[in-house]
C-alpha cells in the first residue's frame, strides 16, 4: 500500500511539473512580444546591477578560499560561531561576505563548504538560513534612495532586517538538536590565532594551485554563476510580467488583501506584496509608490517582509546551488518566512524610535560616504557599538571554549 502511494504521488509530481511546464510555453508563444519586452527588462537589471555589483565578490571569495582564509577564520571564530549558531567558525566567513554582497552569495559559499566538508549537512542547513541576506547596497540604494528617495528608510529596513537575520540564525540552532557537529579543523592546543595561521597555511599547501590558475578558475565559476543568476532573473522577470498581464494576479490579490484586512494594514498593499512573492526589487519599487493615505511605516512593514522574504527569483537561485550538495532546501524556505515574519514585527518596533532618533538624513548612501561624514551620522555610532559588542561578546565566548576544551 505505501509503495502505491508512492509511486501516485511521483506520478502526480511529474503531471504537475509537466502541465506547469506547458502552461509556460503556450503563454509565451501566445505573447511573444510581452515575453521579449520583459527578458529585455530582466537582462537589463542583471548586466547594468547584477553583474557588475556581485563578480568582484564571487572572484575574490573564491580566491580567499584557496589561499586558507576560511579555515583561518575558522578557527579564530569558532569560540563564536559555535556556541551562538552551532555552525563552525567558518560560518563567520559566509555571514560576512553574504551581509556585503548580498544574495545569492550566502548559498554559494554554504554550498563550496559543504563541499570541502567543513561543514556538515545540518550545519549548512543552518547556515544557509540566516547568511542568505540582502545586500546593503540594495537596501539603501536601490529601496532607500531609489524607490523611496530617503535614506532614514533604508537605515530602518537594514536594522530590521539584519537583527531579525541574526535572531533567525540563533533560533536556527535549535534546528535538529541532535545532529553530530562537523569534525573539527584542527587539535585545540596552543594560541588560537597561532593555530588560525598554521590551519590557513595548510590549507594553501593542500589546494596547491598556483596564483594564475586559482584567479582563473575563480574567474570563470564567478562568470557561470552569474550566468546562472541572470538566467533565473530573465525568467522570473518572464513569469511576473505575463502572469500578471493575463490577469491571474487578480484571483491571488485578493486573497492577499483578505489576510491584509485581518492584519488591519490597507488593501492598497496587495499588489506590492504579490509581487514581492515572486520579484523583491519590482515588490519594493510598487510599495513606494502606493497612496500616500497609507502610513509609511505599513509601506516600510511590506517591504521588510518582501526583502526577508527574499522573492522566488532568489529562492530558485538558492536550491539551484544547494542542489550540488546534500544541503536541503526546506529549512531554507521555512526560515525565510521565519525571517520576513521578524523583520516585519522589527519594522514596526524601531520605525517609532528611529523616526525621531534619524529623521532626515543626506540623500548620499551612507555606505559610499566619507569618513568625515559617517562619524557625524547616527548610523557610525550604532556601527562602532555593533563592533565593540562583537568583540567583547566574542573574547567571552573564546575565554569560556577554551576552559571548557581544557576541562575536557
């Protein structure tokens, strides 16, 4: 009976998959212009944004990981990392790198550990949940400047949305409890920054490529990569275009509005949200232009949850490249409700505080400006106190591992 019902199960799958398929192709041959116009929008974004803002990331990480710095970060981070998120201390480099560039990186880098085996199924798990982030350069250009024309709106999303990432990482720990830890890099004996360097060196030394062979063959998996991202940003550009040009959009709007009116927000913001779904730049760029009868902080709400989110555009990325490893894509999506979820309830706790405490900020981007100018700005100040916080958190965590470890 179980083998019955599994064999119709994989049958309907494969029905499903294939109608959805169909459905597709007659769509696009019965608008062929519509489907040319919104590739050309779609391949836009990714060469004059996309691809510039993310090759320098992808060549570079992929250089930092030949050369030893994951296992050097490994090592130094593992009194942080481990303790906080139950993820190894080369955790730190993926949340790093993932808070610069933005997606889809967080993934990429889960998958290349994975790989490597310095981290273990569940770990990855884990560590694709909460390292799998916007950038900052989306959030306060393309949504705080761009849509919204303020940069004290992109300061409020990049707050939600990175202290809910962080919770959502910490809340991830919790995540199959009883799953082994990966083994780890190196024998607990010695300083710990001795022991970063030596495990970096070694590192070089097993991979053994020289420094034109490794640039070039970072190169070119930076180059498929984007391929890949620019692939899945024409088609879901595709997809959300002719969707909403045959007028599906309209049954799932109003589901939409429905559970917007249980949450007493305005039914102005269904078709943002709906688009959100699928595309968090077009999502974010509708909510910015909603009537100005609804409160900015319910736009800013939208916004938060949509970029939480991620977008389906990203989440295809996302299982695209968890699918060269037997990292799961499941825990991934439930933790990105999980973090739209928090960031939303976040928007709404610091919009009262930070409205008064920020109020009208230049219009530069706070990421690109001076020195000069960051130390006058509120932003510079919670930046240097994020910093110290870091570092006396993570001088405790080293002091307690490493009594633990000598008790041991």
């Amino acid at each position: 009976m179980q083998i019955t019902s599994t064999f119709l199960r994989s049958r309907l799958k494969s029905f499903a998959l294939a109608s959805i398929a169909f459905f597709i192709a007659v769509v696009l041959v019965m608008y062929p212009e519509q489907a040319f116009k919104s590739s050309l929008r779609g391949l836009t974004i990714w060469w004059d944004v996309v691809f510039p803002a993310l090759l320098p990331f992808f060549i570079t990480a992929e250089m930092m990981m030949g050369f030893g710095v994951v296992h050097f970060l490994g090592i130094l981070l593992e009194p942080l990392m481990r303790p906080i998120f139950r993820v190894p201390g080369a955790g730190a480099f993926v949340m790093a790198v993932g808070l610069i560039s933005g997606n889809p990186m967080g993934a990429k880098l889960t998958s290349r550990l994975r790989e490597q085996k310095l981290v273990s199924r569940e770990e990855g798990e884990r560590l694709v949940s909460f390292t799998s982030t916007a950038g900052p350069l989306f959030i306060f250009g393309a949504v705080g400047v761009g849509f919204f024309e303020n940069t004290s709106v992109g300061i409020i999303l990049a707050l939600a949305h990175y202290s809910s990432s962080i919770l959502v990482g910490y809340l991830m720990r919790f995540y199959e409890p009883h799953a082994p830890p990966s083994a780890p890099q190196e024998k607990k004996t010695g300083f710990i920054f001795i022991r970063a360097l030596r495990a970096m060196h070694r590192a070089r030394i097993e991979d053994g490529r020289p420094f034109g062979q490794l640039l070039g063959e970072a190169v070119t998996s930076a180059i498929q990569t984007l391929l890949m991202i620019g692939g899945f940003i024409m088609v879901f550009s595709v997809l959300v275009h002719l969707i909403n040009y045959i007028g599906l959009t309209s049954i799932l709007a109003k589901g939409i509005s429905y559970l917007l009116a249980i949450l007493s927000l305005s039914p102005d913001l269904s078709d943002p949200m709906l688009a959100g779904i699928f595309e968090i730049t077009l999502g974010s760029q509708l909510s910015s232009a909603v009537s100005p009868s609804v409160p900015m902080v319910y736009k800013l709400t939208i916004v938060s949850v949509m970029i939480g989110w991620n977008g389906l555009s990203v989440h295809a990325q996302v299982a695209s490249m968890l699918s060269r490893t037997d990292v799961r894509y499941l825990p991934y999506f439930f933790a990105r409700i999980l973090h739209g979820c928090l960031a939303g309830v976040m928007t709404i706790i610091l919009y009262p505080f930070l409205k008064e405490q920020l109020g009208d900020l230049p219009t530069a981007i706070p990421v690109f400006s001076s020195t000069a100018g960051l130390t006058s700005l509120p932003l510079w100040q919670i930046l240097q106190w994020f910093a110290t916080a870091t570092a006396m958190i993570w001088l405790f965590y080293t002091v307690r591992y490493a009594a633990t470890r000598k008790r041991m």
